[in-house]
C-alpha cells in the first residue's frame, strides 16, 4: 500500500479513538477503541495486515523515540519534583510493589517474558509500551508474548480510572468537610508563585522559544546526545534522554514541553502508536485469545500492587490514603486522564467556584506529578532495564 494512504487509515483509527475518549469524557482509553478498531478491521480484511509497516511510521520511530524521551524530561520542573517528593515517593512505591508482586505471582504462573511484557506497559503508558514492544520484537520472542503490551495498554485504563474516582472524591469530601482545604490550597499556590520566580541559569530569547525549528533542533540534539551517551556508557539510551530531558530544562538550555513548542509531539507519538499497533496486527486471533488470560493476571496482580505500593508509602509519609492510592493508580492511565479525573471530581464535590479552585489546587499537583512520575519516567526506566533482561 502507498504510504500516505497507509498512514492516513493508522491515524484515521488513532483519531477515532480521541474523539470517543473526549465524547466519553476519557471513560472509554482512546487507544483501546484505536487499537480493538484495527484489528478487527484488519482481520475482517477490509486493511491489510501490513498497514502500520505501509505507513513508514515504523521507520520515523526510530528517529524520534530518543528526542520523544527527552521530550518527557522536559514536561514537569524539577523543582515541581522536588516540591512534590511525596507523590514521586508514592507512585515509585506503587510502580515497586506492583513489579515486585508481578515477578512472584504472574511469574510462577506463566513465565519471565510475560512478566516483562507486561510491567512496563502496567507501571507506564504509550512510550514504555513502544520500548517493550521493541525489545520484546527485536529479541524474537513468540507472537503471543509480543503481543501482550498492546493488550496490557489498551485495557489497564478500564479498571483504575472507576477506582481513582471513588478514592479523589473521598479525599475532595473529607478535606472539604474536615477545613483542611483552605490551607492546603494556600500552601499549594504559595509554591507556584514560587516556581515562577525562579531564575534559570540560561535564559533563551523568546524569538527562540517561539521558533518551532529551532526548538525541533535543540529535541534533535538532546535525542542524538543521550544515543551517544548511552553507546559509551551503556545505560540504556531511553533513561540518559529522560534525564538529560529533566537536567537541560532545569538550566533553560530547552523549553519546557519541547515537542509541543516545535509542534511535533503529535507526529512523535503517532509512531509510538503505530509501534504497538504493528505486532497486534500481525498476530492472529489464536496469539489474542491465548494472551487474554495473562493480561488479566497482569491487570489484576498489577493493580494490587501498585495500590498496595501506594497506600504503605502513604501511611509512612503520613498523607491521606485516598490521594496516595489516587496519585499510585495514575500509572494506569496518565495524562489527559489524570487530569479530565481531576477536575471532575474538584467540579463535582466543589460546593461554589472558589471551594472547586482550592480542591483543584490541592489535588492536581499530586496527581500530575504522579503521572509523570510514573508514565513518562518510571515506567521508561522499568521497562529499558527489564527489557535489557531478554
């Protein structure tokens, strides 16, 4: 098939799956609609199998997924981080607890590949599930072990996001109830004022920062330092991009959310998704069905532990458990998620505009820095090293 058809009848999936997740207010994963779309679509034979390799998205990956990394390390400041160690704390404990529990559970009972397969997608989102699906492909391991990932991806969102809601509206109502909110949220937006005042070591012109190849450019160059690195040193070049992400930020050599300011995040992530599509298309129904059963051992031995994980930290850290356990799920779905759940639940338990702000004040942090923590770091970091395992 020509590529720009190929390419066109991908996205047309990925963008059907958006404005299901945005009608559904994300209660239905875009990817899930996305990926169950092709496939079945795929094997009506309607497409080809070969679509996603048609489209050369596969090929553009291979250029993009160190700047995409690097991308990442830019999305959150590191004095955001810093402020917020608490939630770091918690969905790192979450992310432990659920691989630890995932090794000596789902181990014994299927094998050690499966575990991999399947950790790094739970603990994260897209970007470690593209890692794993790329390891997993790379080492030749069988189709129905490959295809895991997707499968882990398209379904971990379906159980959590229920959950997170009931714990976020239990916390929204006891803070509300209790008058704890009022000083939390002042504490909250006293440390914003304060990370807006910080000096940078660098401070770029904004013709600069405005300038979408420039910015493009400086991704470019992050993404071919941290491959470099990761050849001499060999740390996996994923984790060297994370970094060098969060460090170059921090000092201003790049902007925050690089990819968005150069306009390319979109393209980026549509070759993570073509990457994860690829071995579930070319799986057959037979590898799906024999997935099935160690996808809902993954989900379900996963999910304990990764609230589990969350509430131990929680109790030592001496926070709240609901957000604790709210904050470790974000591993389970991410941005836009964790912020659509958010606000929702500050919207729907706020009593007046300024009872919804202070609650969105309070809980958003949290939970961004969560998702961040785990979906955009963690997971990578997870899914590079087990990956290295095979």
């Amino acid at each position: 098939m020509t590529p720009i058809y190929a390419a066109a009848i991908v996205l047309a999936f990925v963008a059907l799956g958006e404005l299901v997740s945005i009608w559904s207010k994300a209660r239905v994963p875009s990817l899930l609609v996305a990926m169950l779309g092709v496939f079945i679509v795929a094997k009506a034979g309607i497409i080809p199998d070969s679509v996603v390799n048609d489209s050369t998205l596969l090929q553009a990956y291979t250029i993009l997924s160190a700047p995409l990394l690097f991308h990442m390390g830019s999305i959150i400041p590191l004095n955001t981080l810093l402020k917020q160690w608490r939630s770091v704390l918690i969905s790192v404990a979450g992310m432990a607890v659920a691989v630890g529990l995932l090794f000596a559970v789902v181990g014994p009972l299927f094998d050690f590949q499966t575990v991999i397969a399947g950790a790094g997608p739970l603990a994260g989102g897209i970007v470690a599930t593209g890692l794993t699906t790329e390891g997993l492909t790379k080492a030749g391991v069988a189709s129905t072990i490959v295809v895991l990932p997707a499968l882990v991806l398209m379904l971990q969102s379906v159980p959590a996001m229920p959950m997170t809601n009931f714990l976020l509206r239990r916390f929204a109502i006891g803070v509300r109830d209790s008058g704890e909110l009022t000083r939390l949220a002042a504490e909250n937006q006293a440390a914003q004022e304060h990370q807006a005042k910080r000096k940078k070591l660098v401070n770029l012109p904004q013709d600069l920062v405005d300038n979408q190849l420039f910015v493009l450019f400086l991704v470019l160059v992050g993404g071919s330092l941290a491959t470099f690195l990761g050849g001499i040193t060999h740390i996996p070049s994923s984790i060297v991009a994370l970094i060098l992400g969060i460090v170059s930020t921090y000092f201003g050599f790049t902007p925050e959310r690089t990819l968005e300011k150069a306009n390319s995040f979109g393209l980026a992530m549509a070759t993570v998704i073509a990457v994860v599509m690829a071995p579930l298309l070319k799986a057959t129904l037979a590898d799906v069905i024999a997935a099935i059963l160690p996808v809902l051992a993954i989900l379900v031995v996963g999910g304990i532990g990764i609230m589990l994980g969350g509430f131990l930290a929680t109790k030592l850290l001496k926070w709240r458990s609901a957000l604790g356990m709210s904050v470790a799920l974000t591993a389970m779905y991410g941005f836009p998620a964790d912020y659509l759940l958010t606000n929702e639940v500050a919207r729907s338990t706020g009593r007046d505009d300024e009872e919804r702000k202070a609650l969105l004040d309070v809980m958003l942090p949290p939970m961004l820095v969560g998702g961040f923590t785990s979906v955009s770091a963690g997971s990578v970091v997870i899914a590079s090293i087990l990956v290295s395992f095979i």
